[in-house]
C-alpha cells in the first residue's frame, strides 16, 4: 500500500511540475506529435495519419514512442529528431507541441501534466466500438479520461454518437472524418505514402501465389474460457476438421490465412503448411493490408469485419461460442441484427458457408451495403484528408 502511496504523490508532484512548465514553454505551430504509447504498435490509424502529416509537413512532424513500442512499421527516419517519450528531451518535445495525436489514452504520452488547453490533443483511437467499452461499459475513469482529451473522431453518424456517450467527449468534439487507416484499403495513393506497407501487400500477394485468400480473424478471449476455446479465440479444430477444410481450399483454389487477435501469436495447433498460414501479428504487422488482399472474411465478435464492409466482399462470422462470450461482453448494438453476412455456430456450418462464398461470384446482399452505410458516412479513402482539414479548421478559430 505505501509503495503505490509513494507512487501516487511523486506523480502529482511531477504533474504539477510539468503542468507549470506547459504553461510557460511557447508552443512550436505548427509541430505535431505522434505518440506510440507503452506495448502498442505503430500501425492503424497512428501510423496512416503520421504517414499523411509527414508527406504534408515533413521536419514539422515528430514520432514519440515508448521504449517497449513496437515500431517495425516505421519508414526511414521515422522515429527522428525525437524518439522516446520517456526521456527528457521526449519531455520537451511534448511541451513545444502545438498538436499532439495519440492511439490509446492519455497514458500513451507518458509524463502527466501535459495540458489540453495549450495544445490540439486527438485521440485517433483504434477500432470503431461494437462491444461496450468506457461509460457504457461501466467505467468511470473515462470521465477523467475525456478532460484530458480534445477530439476523438468517427467513421459515420451512429459511430459518433456511441464514442460520444463511451468516452465523454462533447458530440461537436467527435469529428466525424472516417478513420485514417481505412484509406489503405480502398486508396493507392494511401499505400504509396506507407512504404512499408507497400512491402507488406507485396509479401500478401507472393504468399496467395494467385490463390483466393480466406482470412480467419477471430477476437480475443481475455475474459472466459470456454469449451474448445483458448484467449487467441481460435477454434479449437480437429484433424479430421482441418483435412476437411484443407480439401476444401485446394478444390477451390484457395488458402486460410489465421490472423488471431492482435494480442495473441499464432497458434501452432493448426498445423500450418502452404494451405493454412499463419498470418499472426508477427508475421504481417498490420492487418489493413491482409484485408485489402482478403476476398473472403471470417471473424467473430471483432470489429476487424466493420473495416472490411468497404472493399464489399464476403463476410462470415463464426460464432462457436457464442453464449460464454456474450456472457462476458456486452454489445452496443444488437449484434447478429448488424452482422453482414451468415453467422454460422458449428464447423459443419462453416464449411457449407464457406463452400458457397468460395463458389462463383458471390453476390453482396442488401443488408451487407445497408451495414456498410450504416458504419461508413466516407468510402472514398481520403479519411486522413478529412482529419487534418478538420483539425486545422478548429485551430484557425
């Protein structure tokens, strides 16, 4: 207990500290800052909307991040002049800033005391809500939470009206631009700007070798264990199942890619070989271009299929364990009222699914373009384009 009492008063200390040194300390305008906080990848929409800054601002554009970030996406000379944001002179970065954007929550710049009121500070946040989360999930600390932040934004009316009532910031603060990394699914232009995602597309398309690629991208199961089931949230398949599915892909000329959540590696029980592939986080880091090459989705109760209803393809979900999870994690919506596509619930009704979406042409439904529209107001790829006219509109008020 007196150790995290310690904690707590030295933190206080420093952050009123650095509160009165935000408060004296002239802001550099324009300078924005990217924060790539502790554990996370630069990748998503940080890194599609620091790829866009920089080609629009070059030296006026900075990338901090956490020593223990994972920063493999980085173009060359990404991570300069400033680099960790734990150091003193990632300190001082912050506190010339005149625009700072992070991912995850105002942890990610690390030093407290850094102030909104002398800065633009956006939130890019990283997944268009489908479960509960922050307010709605009964967390309180996201009031705390929405005083240190300016914007957050989303991808159409109904987003903004759920990160709103989740997160606390004002509805007028949640800028409705579609989200940055988005555009590199449906936009070259985008691709190019990201370098190395452009090496990422290119390792896709050698490892399909002209073959159909089906994406498995189940959520991750931090919160149960259900028969059949481990935290990746993949399924638990037999080896009759896996030969099944094996001579289904090859009949159809087609592989399965196993992309488990992004907290998870990959999962060894699957036996992977030129049919199934693991394309966990370790081996391709950002799942937007494994999407943008995906001509058919399975997923579950992740987002990742919300993103994918702009390339219209697709869609299957896989709901194996449907009442352990909904047990535990509650949805904003009324889920398989949302869901695009089939929603199957045992792997003889996967495979039939599969069978059908893997044969001829398929057709997108009514209620898939319905959802798509529902989920996003901008399909036109130009998000990060969007995000920096509103922001600068607001600073030039």
């Amino acid at each position: 207990m007196i150790p995290r009492i310690v904690f707590a008063v030295v933190r206080r200390i420093l952050g009123t500290a650095v509160a009165a040194l935000d408060l004296i300390v002239p802001k550099k305008v324009p300078m924005y800052v990217f924060v790539v906080g502790a554990g996370n990848a630069f990748s998503g929409n940080i890194k599609a909307a620091h790829d866009y800054y920089r080609e629009k601002h070059g030296r006026d554009v900075f990338l901090l991040a956490h020593p223990s970030s994972d920063l493999t996406l980085c173009e060359s000379g990404d991570a300069e002049p400033a680099g960790d944001v734990t150091s003193l002179r990632g300190l001082w970065t912050l506190l010339r800033a005149s625009a700072l954007f992070i991912e995850y929550w105002s942890g990610d710049w690390y030093w407290p005391g850094i102030l909104r009121s002398r800065r633009t500070i956006m939130n890019l946040w990283h997944g268009i809500p489908i479960k509960r989360m922050g307010i709605a999930d009964g967390n309180r600390s996201s009031v705390r939470e929405a005083a240190r932040i300016g914007y957050m934004i989303a991808s159409s009316h109904i987003d903004r009206s759920v990160m709103a009532a989740s997160f606390g910031v004002e509805y007028p603060n949640v800028l409705m631009t579609g989200y940055p990394r988005n555009d590199w699914l449906v936009s070259d232009d985008a691709v190019r700007r990201s370098p190395s995602l452009a090496r990422t597309a290119a390792d896709v398309v050698r490892v399909k070798n002209g073959r159909r690629l089906v994406l498995y991208a189940p959520t991750y199961r931090g919160h149960h264990l259900s028969s059949g089931a481990d935290v990746s949230g993949v399924y638990a398949f037999t080896n009759d199942e896996l030969d099944r599915l094996r001579s289904l892909l090859v009949s159809r000329n087609a592989v399965l890619g196993v992309r488990p959540h992004i907290n998870r590696g990959g999962d060894d029980r699957l036996r992977y070989d030129d049919v199934i592939i693991d394309m966990s986080r370790a081996v391709f880091k950002d799942v937007q271009m494994l999407l943008r090459h995906t001509d058919v989705l399975v997923s579950d109760y992740s987002g990742v299929w919300v993103d994918y209803l702009l390339l219209d393809r697709p869609v299957i979900g896989f709901a194996y364990d449907w009442e352990a999870y909904a047990a535990e994690r509650g949805y904003v919506y009324d889920y398989f009222s949302i869901f695009p596509g089939p929603m199957v619930r045992s792997f003889g009704e996967l495979i039939d699914a599969l069978e059908q979406a893997l044969t001829g042409t398929p057709a997108i439904t009514e209620r898939q373009r319905f959802v798509k529209g529902m989920f996003h107001a901008f399909p036109d790829g130009t998000s990060c384009e969007r995000l920096y006219r509103s922001l600068e509109e607001r600073r030039g008020r």
